[in-house]
C-alpha cells in the first residue's frame, strides 16, 4: 500500500475505519505528503469513530492544499457516557452508524480492500511478532470502477464539496478471473450476505471461513451446519485467547454446540490476535471487511471483494492450512466437557448480545 502511494501520479482514495496515531500512522501520513508535494490530489474519508486515536498534531500535519480530508458521521459528543445515555435513554441511533470499509484506491489503477487499519496493532515497531493476523487483497482491472463508485458515494454523501474524478480507463482485457464487490449499507443493500448464503449452499468440497467476531445470523448458522451435514469440508477460523474483544468471543462460543454436533470444525488461532475476514468456497473466494457478525451488517458501511478462481483459491487455501496449524481444534467432546465458568461467560455475554440487537434505527429510510 505504502508503494502504490509513492509510486502515485494523479490521485489517492483512501477510505479507513482504524486509523489512529503512533509509527504506522506517521509512515502513510509521511507518505501522503510527498505525493500531496507532487501534486497528487489526495482524498481521505476517515470514521469520525474510528479515528478518535487520530492526535489533533497528526491531523494537522494532513492540512495540505492538495489533501482534502472528510469525516464519516461526525459524532455529537465525544463522552462516552454522554453517547450511552443518548442510546438507552433518548434511543437516538445516529451515532451508531459506522464506516467500517477499509480502501486504499491509486489512480485508478490498483485498490487494496481487506480488514486492515492504520494502527500499529497491525505493524508493532517494537513487538513484530504481536501485529495482528489480517489479510488484504490487490485489485486491478474492470472492477476497480466499482471500487471508484463506491468511495465516491460514501464521499459525496458527507463532503461540503463533490468530487467528481474523470471515469476509469482500465484494461477490460480478462485473465479468467471473475470478481465482484458486494456491499453491505445498514438497511439499503444485503448483497453480501446473499452471495455468502449462496456459495455455502452451492459448495460441493469446502466452506472455509475466518471472521474475528463470530456472532452469526440465523441464516449463516443453518446455512453451515446444511453444509456440513451433506459432507462438505466446514471450518471456522476465529480468535483464541487473544482479541482485542473478549466479549464478543464468549458471545460467539454459544454457537459452537451445534455447529461441531452437525459436522462443522471450529479452529481458534493461538499465536496472536486473528482479525482476517476471508471465506473459501470451493473456487469462489471473498476478502474484505465485513465479519459477517449481526452487529456489523445492521450498523455498518461494508464492501468485500469477491473472485472466483482457481489458482487463487488454491493459494487462499494455503493460506488458510498454514493457520489452522497454529490453532487449536475443538471438538464435540471437547465443548461439552469445557468449564461452568466458560459457560456462564458464554450466558452473560449473550445476554448483552441480545440487549443490542434490539437497538433499532426508528429513522424513516
């Protein structure tokens, strides 16, 4: 990502959920810089959450004439009580609604989408062996339009000013690889879920999915347990011990019961903290941001790319065997035998679960 910015000629789109100030942060923003020098235009479309860690010096230093700077959904208040009570008390919703797509677009020539964030979790200059398990994908060709689209959407939605760049002149030559981006917009578009239901439910060998909050639908739940039942190869990658939201794990590990009795295997990475959101389902393959969580897809801007290839699943399935080797498998026997205490973590935690999903947006759509 940092080459494509050096190597940047007309424009930058950098679309962030996570950004936040500390050694990562100070490398892009030097980056973004001596492009803005260039004479590169620069857009950069931040969460207003996301970027709370973003120190008002950093964002200085992004006051640039050629570096033009949006905040997604601004929030009322920083307090965090304040926030609370306007949630529960006053049940306005508005600051609930999130940004969480993870962009980074070059001169319409190459995009980046994935789960990654400009944190140094992610790169630990002190601990490199800490920096969090993510997974990004490089995009070029026809379906960088769309990429484009998407950013300017979000963009002119919450900018005083439109942009308008000048339409896409890619190769429409393909070398057999068909992609697509799905999208999901709290209540507007649910066409990943779609396509994720889909796959599963056509899938003849494997459905191989990482996520890092597993708190699925019902739909994705019976979709994975059919699959496993009718001999197809399920496996869910999700967080061990280390998580950056440990309630959401013990949330999660609800379900496990009955997706192990129907087949499916659960896999909990051990070494360092498992943010990649990545699904295989036989040749087809989806990367992005979304985590397929309840949460996520009624609250959240999201986008995945999805490819259907053969030699990149096969490398995807690389991918996915070289941490499974660093996991620990829980079996059916396994989770019945587990503590009263990871069960009543797993009962508390649900209710909590439970009490924010009944937080509905009452605004007319």
């Amino acid at each position: 990502m940092l080459q494509a910015i050096d190597s940047a000629q007309r424009y930058i789109l950098l679309e962030m959920y996570l950004i936040e100030s500390g050694a990562v942060a100070e490398r892009f923003i030097d980056a973004m810089l001596d492009a803005a020098e260039r004479g590169v235009r620069i857009y950069l479309l931040f969460d207003d959450f996301g970027a709370l860690g973003l120190k008002q010096g950093d964002r200085e230093h992004l006051r640039h004439r050629n570096i033009h700077t949006v905040y997604y959904n601004p929030l009322a208040s920083y307090s965090r009580l304040y926030n609370l009570y306007k949630i529960l008390w006053r049940h306005i919703y508005r600051g609930l609604h999130r940004d969480h797509r993870k962009l980074l677009l070059v001169d319409g020539k190459v995009a980046f989408a994935g789960g990654t964030g400009v944190v140094d979790e992610f790169d630990p200059p002190a601990h490199p062996e800490k920096r969090w398990r993510e997974t990004m994908v490089e995009i070029h060709g026809p379906v960088l339009k769309d990429w484009q689209l998407l950013f300017l959407e979000a963009w002119n939605k919450h900018a005083r000013d439109t942009l308008d760049l000048p339409r896409l002149e890619v190769d429409e030559t393909s070398n057999g690889q068909q992609g697509r981006v799905t999208v999901n917009e709290m209540y507007r578009w649910r066409g990943m879920q779609r396509s994720l239901n889909r796959h599963i439910k056509r899938a003849e060998h494997r459905v191989w999915l990482a996520t890092a909050y597993f708190v699925p639908s019902w739909n994705l739940r019976r979709a994975l347990k059919q699959a496993a039942r009718k001999g197809v190869d399920v496996r869910i990658l999700l967080p061990g011990p280390i998580t950056d939201h440990p309630g959401a794990r013990h949330a999660g590990r609800r379900y496990y019961r009955r997706l192990l009795n129907n087949g499916a295997r659960i896999f909990e990475y051990q070494p360092r903290f498992l943010h990649a959101k990545t699904v295989l389902c036989d040749n087809w393959v989806a990367i992005g941001s979304t985590n397929y969580d309840r949460w996520n897809l009624q609250w959240n801007l999201e986008a995945n790319q999805e490819i259907h290839d053969h030699d990149l699943a096969v490398r995807v399935r690389q991918v996915f065997e070289q941490d499974f080797a660093h996991c620990r498998e829980y079996t059916y026997e396994d989770w019945r035998h587990r503590s009263w205490r990871l069960r009543m973590m797993e009962w508390f935690w649900r209710r909590i679960e439970l009490l924010s999903l009944t937080l509905k947006d009452r605004r007319k759509k």
